[in-house]
C-alpha cells in the first residue's frame, strides 16, 4: 500500500498526551497512536452509518414514520 507524508499541527498539551502514553509503552509511536486513533475514527464511522442505513430500511419496509419510532422508544424506555 502506497503511504503519503501528512505534517499536522498538535497543541502542546495534546502532543505531551500522546508522549505519555508512547512512553507507558501504550502504543509504540506517536504516528502508531493517531494511526489507530484515524482508523477507529473512521469504523466508527461507518458502523454508525450502516446502522442508520439498515433502520431507514427497515422503516421503508414496514411503513414506520419518524413519530412510530420515538413512539417505541418512549413505551420502551417507560416499560423499564
């Protein structure tokens, strides 16, 4: 896989974070870190729109409107 230097600005604060945790062998770089940190991000991401996706589906396909919903998130969270 092709790789491509990117340089960001950090504030002080948050790169001394990062060299905390590098140092507390938590990760074993700051690049390892905010690699990891990007690709959570980005699954993170993704998991929460396939879910959105698969309920928009599932309204369209069993005719629920907005108010249908929340109405069985109330009852739900009321019947705890």
């Amino acid at each position: 896989m092709a790789t491509a230097m990117v340089t960001i600005p950090f504030q002080n604060d948050l790169l001394q974070q990062i060299d905390r945790l590098v140092e507390r062998r938590i990760v074993h770089s700051r690049e390892g870190l905010i690699q990891s940190a990007i690709e959570m991000y980005i699954r993170r991401k993704q998991n929460w729109q396939n879910m959105f996706s698969y309920g928009e589906q599932l309204a369209t396909e069993n005719n629920f409107s907005e108010t249908d919903v929340m109405n069985e998130i109330k009852a739900n969270r009321n019947s705890k």
